[in-house]
C-alpha cells in the first residue's frame, strides 16, 4: 500500500514536470519602464518627456576617468550614423549612477563637453536604484585613493528607446559603431508598434 502510494506520488511530480514549458519559452524580466529624475537644467523629467523622438539610454558618472567619457564619445558617433544612413534623430542620454556628486549643474558641465544633444539626468539615490532597476543596470561603490574617495563600477550597455521610450534593443560597448548604426535604423523601422523585452545579464 505504502508503495503504491509513493509510485503515484512520483509519477504526479514525474508528469508535472513534464508539462512544464521550457525555460527559454517562458516570459523574461521586462527592461525598461517609467522613471522620475532630474535633468542638467534642475527640471523633473520622466519617460514620457521624451516620447515622440527614439533614445539613447547610457548609465555612468561623471568622475568616470576613461570608461564613461569614451562610451559618451561613442553614443554621440552612433547617433550621427545613424542620421547618415537615413535614419531618425536620436536623444541621447546619460543618466547618472552616483548621485551623491552628480548634481544638476555638474552633470550639465559634464555634457556640454559631448555635444548639445546630449541630456544629463540624476536623482536621488532612491531614484537612481529604481531606474537602474528597470534596466537590470549593476552598479557598486568601490573605495578608491584616500579615505572617503570612491569609484563607481557599473554596467557599460547602451540602451535603444523607441518613439514611445520603450526598450528595443541593447549593446555592449565592444560592438562595431556602423554595425550598431545599421541595426538600430533596422530595429527602429521593423518595430514601430511595439518593442521586444529581453532580459538582460552581466555587464
């Protein structure tokens, strides 16, 4: 009796398992989604601020020695490519992760050196955590030089935002500029409606 039982109860578990859809079938974690933060200019801004025009979504800081700097560079190259081959203007973004030293005014400082298309945005630190969030961003204060200095190290993806600020895409930061030029007038023009939502992992 006590058997039977236990064969039964192995063969429920057995076909439960069995009727299980397959990891790769089932629903990732959204990317992307709403936000509250505070541009360059001391202006509250959300997603919705920049509905009707595509974006370019890039998360660092301004005490950034090389990585940030260089990745800016390359965002505002992209975004002429991207013109070149005839397709949409991009906004380009730059949110902060380290909001404690990245004020409006210092971030509006740090941008102007990228170009006037480029928008600065931070927060508070509960802000910048939900944002950071929503796009599965790393980001981690690690202690450097004298007592009390820090760096930040944080994910290097560029993100693509559609019309509707929407996730469409991401890329990492070793990837061709014409290549990511191509597949963005590419991805843009073959999801007007409606974005994919990936999940994302590692840096």
């Amino acid at each position: 009796m006590e058997r039977s039982r236990w064969l039964a109860v192995a063969s429920a578990l057995a076909l439960s398992i069995l009727l299980m859809p397959p990891l790769a079938a089932q629903n990732p974690p959204r990317t992307g989604g709403a936000f509250n933060l505070t541009d360059q200019d001391g202006r509250e801004v959300t997603e919705r601020s920049f509905q009707g025009k595509p974006a370019l979504l890039y998360f660092g800081f301004t005490s950034c020695p090389d990585v940030c700097p260089t990745d800016l560079a390359r965002v505002a190259l992209i975004v002429r490519r991207v013109r070149s081959l005839g397709g949409p203007s991009l906004t380009p973004i730059f949110v902060s992760v380290d909001p404690a030293r990245d004020t409006p005014a210092r971030m509006k400082a740090y941008v102007s050196v990228f170009g006037r298309d480029l928008v600065g945005l931070t927060g508070t630190p509960a802000q910048i955590a939900e944002v950071t969030d929503r796009y599965h961003v790393y980001y981690k204060k690690v202690p450097y030089g004298r007592r009390g200095q820090y760096m930040m190290d944080h994910s290097t993806f560029v993100f693509l935002l559609d019309r509707e600020g929407r996730y469409v895409d991401h890329f990492g930061r070793t990837a061709d500029e014409a290549q990511v030029a191509r597949r963005i007038v590419t991805a843009l023009a073959a999801t007007p409606l409606r974005a994919r939502s990936p999940s994302i992992a590692g840096k």
